[in-house]
C-alpha cells in the first residue's frame, strides 16, 4: 500500500466511472452501473483498472467514493419505510410545506408527496420555546407508545423533530434513547444532528430524507467495504460529500442525506481548478453524463456555496416543486439531460427530451440491451458526433441502425422527418434546455454566463459543448484529461472537510461579540472531531466562515463569507458592510437605515490545499495527420460537414487543428464544429476558441 497509489469511484445513474492516479500517471475507465447491485460494477472496474494498469489491489493508499444512490432512491422513492415523531400538532408542516403555490397558474399542480406519510406521521406531547427553556416536559410514556405502533408496522427507519430543537435538543435526543432501546435495528435520525437550524419544514424534511435513505447507504457503504477487503484493499475509503469534501464512512453512514450531490461536487471541483490552471476567473463547470446534466458558477477560482438543495422536483425549473434539503452543498443546478434522456413528441406536436432516463438497463435503443426509446445517444449517432464501432474505445459497439430506427419512430414519424431531421431536433431541444437552466441559474445568483469560460467534462458534455457555448455566448470551452471520467477526477482533488451550521439570532445593534465567538469556537470543536478522523490531529486546516444575513423583517437570507478572526465589539461596522456588498451584488442596491441581523452561522473545516499553478504558455505544435473522417451534422448551419477524425493521445501539446473536426478518446469525443479551432495547451487539456464572426 502507497499513498502514491489514489483510486476514486464515481457511481451514476447510467456509467460507473474511476480514475487511479499513479506516479506514473493517470488511469481511467467507465463501465455501465449495475443499478440492481451498484458495488458490482465498482468491483469489477476496479479490478479492471487496476489490470489495465499493472497494480495490484494492495498498491492503492486509499479510496475516494461518491455516489448518486442516495438522490435515486428518493427520487424513485426506493428508500426505506420511514416515519416521524414530531412535536404534537406539527405532523402535517412536511405537507403544508410553504403554504404556497409554486405554479400558480397550473389548476392540476401537484406538489412531491412526504417521504412519510400521515399515517407514519406521530405526534408526542412536548414544547420547547424559541429560546430554548422548557414549556412542556417530554411525555415518554407518549415515546414509548409511539414505538410499539412503530414496531408493529415494520418501520426500517424513524426521524424525530421536535420543534426549536435546533436550540435545545434535549427532548429529541431523549426521545431517540428511548426509540433506539425499544427498536433495535431501526434507524433513528434526529433532526438537531443532520440540520440544527431554524425553519421547521426544511429540518423536518432533512431529517426524513436522511431516515429514508440511511438503511440503504449503510448497506451498501458496508457490502462496498467488505468487498474492497476482500479483493485485497486494506487502505482507507472516504466518502464524497455534496460540499466538495471528503469524510469517513462512519460519518458517512449518520448522515448519508449529505452525499445526495457527492457525484457532481467533484465535477465542481476539477472546473474550479481547472479555472485556476488556466487563469479564467469567471467559468461555468458543465458536466453531462447519461442521465442529468449539472451547471455550476465557478467565481474566482472557486464554486458558488450553498445551505440548500431542492432533490425530485416536480417541476424542472420552478422552486418550491421538490423536497428541500438543508445541507452544505456546491450550488448547482442539475436537470434531467443525459445522454440517456428519452425523446419524444407530446400532444402538441413538439420535442421533448428528458427528464426521465432509459439510464444503463435497458439504456439507449443503440445499446442493444433491450431499450426501444429514441435518447440523446441515439440522436448524436445519428448526426455522427459517435461512431457506434468504436464506442467506449471499441469495447463496446452501438447499434447504429436500431437508433436511427428509434429517432424515426418516436419523433420522426410523428412530424413527418426523416431520421436525420429529427435527431438534430432532438439535440437542439437537449441543448437549449441545458442552456436556459444555465441563464437561469445564473440570473438567481445575480450574474451572466456571456463571457465565462466553459468547462466540460462527462462522457457526453464534449459532444454538446460547442453548441451550449454558442447559445450561451461562451467563447472558450477547456475539455480537461481524463474529461469522460472528470468528476471521479475531482474527487482525488477533494480536501477532507466537513461543515457545522447554527442558528442564532445576532443583531448587529448592539452586537454580542462574546456570544458569537462563543458559538464559533463550539462549531470548530465539532467540524475538527469529524476532519481529524480523516485526516489526522496535525494536518493543517483552513477554516471558512459564511453569515446568512438580512434586513430585520425581511423573510429569507443572504449568505456573506465572513473572516475567520476573534471578533470585537467593533466589527460590527465590518459585518454590515461585507452584507451591503452582497446585498448590493444580488439586488443592484442597499436599504438604507434598516437594522440588519444574522439568523444562521456555518463554520466549514477542510484539510489544506496545495495551491494550483497557472499553466505557462507553449509554442505551437503541428497537428498528425486525421486517422478518417465522417458526415457530422451541424445544427448552427443547419448542414452536414466533414470532419477529420483525431485521436486524443495523438495530439501533442501545443497542436491545433480547424473545425469541424472530432476528437475521439475511450470515454468521450470533443466535437469542433465549424467556426471553432481547437489546441491542446500545456496541461494536455483541449481548448476549443469560437472565432469571432
């Protein structure tokens, strides 16, 4: 075992993916997930990464692990049978929710049903205050009758939340004694544990999120561990979580919610240093694989940062349609548009794609595994952007003639297209989905996509790349090494970490200094207990400190990174103007004369990292010649073009070469559409550049 020797795993909903850095260099591959049994897949790409490469299972010094198990299981609703024990009178605030309409003007608009239903939904008399004393004392008889209705359902998996227990948890933490005593087996989650803050339906759904999904991580966290044992692999695993860090199994294990994004934070966080390799300050990470896309704002060199997360809207694009869920997590935004996504033509005559995913079983109509929907896969091959015979680097051949005959079906037919007509509709509409959910997502956050660099990675984003850049008025695209496999990537890059959040109110008139360096030096406590698990008692730190903050009467917050320092009585001014800075950033003004106070507090921890250098430049190099070429339709023009084929291993650096062009490697091809040039920088990265004009 050497600490040289790093595998990471990424587990999708259609490709399972793993890279192995080496001293040597790196190694990757893709295989499809075995959605049945998900550690399948991963045993056996490790055992043929580690062939491919000449190493043996007890070479590797750790395991990186992420995983969107936990986002599938609530979204199919899979989980396990789940109730809540809940403060009396307060079972139905999972359904009253906001008490809003997120659409309000769809009369059959339904909202996502709780992970519990009302019938799993218990109610024990008790009462904490807002400030934490004791109104009514915690009935255990009440707790103990709870558990035998609980017991005689065959419930897997119970969530406590009693009201304000984010100030006081002493009756949470008593009733779940009570309920881990008299149901053994059971999964106990209490709310003050995965999300102490205020807000009662967005802890409450936390909570029960994690209840749902624990069973069924801490199986498989546990069948996952014993197999990399027995396959030889005596190092460490750690897990990936939705904020970009990396922690323990155990930790893992108590708190699975925060794993939801683990899969995407990696993708963030191989653009965020790629931004920094290439000196781009402003870029926009696009990672598509087969069966979601996720775009994310990187901001001098770093991913935005977020307290929440909305998992199985019911409405792609709308707030409020799906189950809120209060973690630390990279802010992202992520719909159903892979390269498995289904097309087809609705009643009024239109395209739609996605969002749901023909996934790896039975996969594409072109996989030949039994799947007859029309996808985006089958729609690129029909363009010729993949070329079916040597898929996967040739270990896997397509099926080129069943997904012309599945674009024909289910979209050409019904519009009077012929296949070819049809497929490059189906990928305009994936395209310009993508591309609203970015302009979206950017206009939430107070900024612009015109400008950025895009960085793309996931075996199908180089295919759609070009095209999103276009519509986005994006004129860089960097394609890194190993992008097919990128996210898994990301995770070797990822820092131990982990993130404690608290809410207090501070008012900044007069401002509790004291109080606020009290609660700062408890959650550090907390977050190094979790870090030094992983990492050791003497491995450097960076702590980062962000303020959700607002106007006084105002009913939601803003989050302000604050300095990591001892505060005084005087930073007060400080605190108020690093809020106006924001303030005025999101909203284009201040308010002034209003008082301004601070609702919630999140320290987060990570193991310090290595500063990345930007790449010196390189002279040019000249391009070998193309090893074919191919028809490859243009959806900007509107015509079909023939590009020259290139392989990526035989592009040195500094070689350039004109579209259209296509750059084959094992995991992905990079689509040069006419209009763009592509050239291999120092790093060994493809930058594609859209000629102005």
């Amino acid at each position: 075992m050497t600490a040289d020797i790093r595998l990471a795993v990424d587990i999708g909903g259609t490709f399972t993916d793993l890279a192995l850095e080496t001293p040597s260099g790196p190694h990757s591959h893709k295989l499809l997930t075995t959605p049945d049994a998900p550690e399948r897949a991963v045993m056996q790409g490790v055992d043929e990464i580690l062939s491919a490469s000449g190493f043996a299972p007890k070479d590797v010094g750790l395991v990186i692990h992420g995983t969107t198990l936990a986002t599938n299981a609530i979204i199919e609703r899979k989980g396990a049978k789940t109730a809540l024990v809940t403060t009396q009178g307060f079972r139905d605030a999972v359904e009253i929710a906001y008490e809003h309409r997120f659409d309000q003007y769809d009369l059959y608009m339904e909202r996502p049903e709780p992970l519990a239903p009302r019938w799993r939904r218990l109610e024990v008399p008790e009462r904490m205050a807002s400030d934490g004393s004791v109104l009514l004392d915690l009935d255990e008889d009440a707790v103990r009758a709870v558990a035998s209705q609980l017991k005689a359902d065959d419930v897997e998996a119970v969530a406590v939340t009693f009201l304000h227990s984010y100030v006081n948890p002493d009756h949470e933490r008593r009733a779940g004694a009570i309920l881990t005593e008299l149901l053994p087996g059971v999964s106990i989650t209490l709310s003050h544990e995965v999300c102490p803050e205020i807000r009662e339906y967005e802890r409450t759904s936390t909570a029960l999120a994690n209840a749902y999904v624990q069973p069924l991580m801490a199986g498989y966290l546990r069948r996952l561990e014993t197999g990399l044992q027995d396959a030889g692999m005596s190092c460490p695993l750690l897990l990936m979580m939705s904020s970009g860090g990396v922690v323990t199994v155990d930790t893992a294990m108590r708190q699975p919610i925060r794993l939801v994004e683990s899969g995407p934070a990696g993708g963030a966080i191989l653009a965020a240093r790629m931004a920094a390799e290439n000196g781009e300050p402003k870029a926009l990470a696009f990672d598509m694989g087969g069966t979601t896309a996720k775009l994310t704002l990187i901001d001098d060199m770093a991913p935005q940062y977020a307290r929440s997360f909305e998992v199985a809207r019911a409405y792609r694009f709308l707030k409020g349609s799906g189950l809120p869920l209060r973690i630390p997590v990279i802010d992202m935004v992520e719909i159903g548009a892979g390269g498995g996504s289904i097309a087809r033509v609705d009643d009024l005559r239109r395209i739609t794609v996605g969002p749901d995913s023909a996934g790896a079983a039975p996969g594409p109509a072109a996989y030949s595994q039994g799947g007859k929907d029309a996808t985006v896969t089958d729609a690129d091959i029909v363009m010729g952007r993949i070329d079916p015979a040597n898929f996967a680097g040739g270990k896997m051949a397509l099926d080129g003639a069943a997904a012309e005959t599945a674009v024909s079906h289910a979209v050409g037919e019904a519009l009077g297209l012929d296949a070819l007509a049809a497929a490059a509709g189906v990928g305009e509409i994936v395209d310009e989905n993508m591309a609203n959910a970015a302009r979206v997502h950017a206009v939430e956050n107070g900024k612009d996509t015109e400008g950025r660099a895009m960085i793309a990675f996931g075996g199908a984003a180089p295919l759609h790349a070009a095209r999103l850049a276009q519509k986005l008025g994006i004129p860089r695209v960097i394609v890194p090494k190993g992008a097919g496999v990128g996210s898994a990537f990301g995770f070797l890059a990822a820092p131990i970490a982990y993130e404690v959040a608290r809410s207090k109110l501070i008012t900044l008139s007069p401002f509790d200094a004291d109080g606020l360096n009290a609660l700062f030096v408890e959650m550090r406590s907390e977050a190094e207990a979790v870090v030094q698990l992983g990492a050791g008692d003497n491995a450097p730190l960076v702590e980062r400190r962000v303020a959700y903050m607002r106007y006084r009467g105002q009913g939601h917050e803003i989050a302000v990174p604050l300095p990591a320092d001892h505060y005084g009585r005087d930073d007060a001014d400080m605190l108020k103007s690093a809020f106006e800075r924001e303030y005025a950033a999101l909203f284009g003004r201040i308010i002034p004369k209003l008082e301004v106070e601070a609702i919630t507090w999140t320290l987060a921890l990570a193991t310090e990292q290595d500063t990345v250098a930007a790449l010196a430049a390189v002279g040019d190099a000249a391009a070998p010649d193309p090893i074919g070429n191919r028809q490859v339709f243009d959806p900007a023009t509107g015509t079909a073009h023939e590009a020259a084929i290139y392989t990526r291993t035989s592009l040195n650096i500094g070689a350039g070469l004109q579209g259209p062009a296509l750059i084959v490697e094992d995991e992905t091809t990079t689509v040069v559409p006419p209009g763009f040039a592509a050239r291999v920088n120092g790093g060994g990265h493809i930058v594609l550049t859209r000629k102005e004009g």
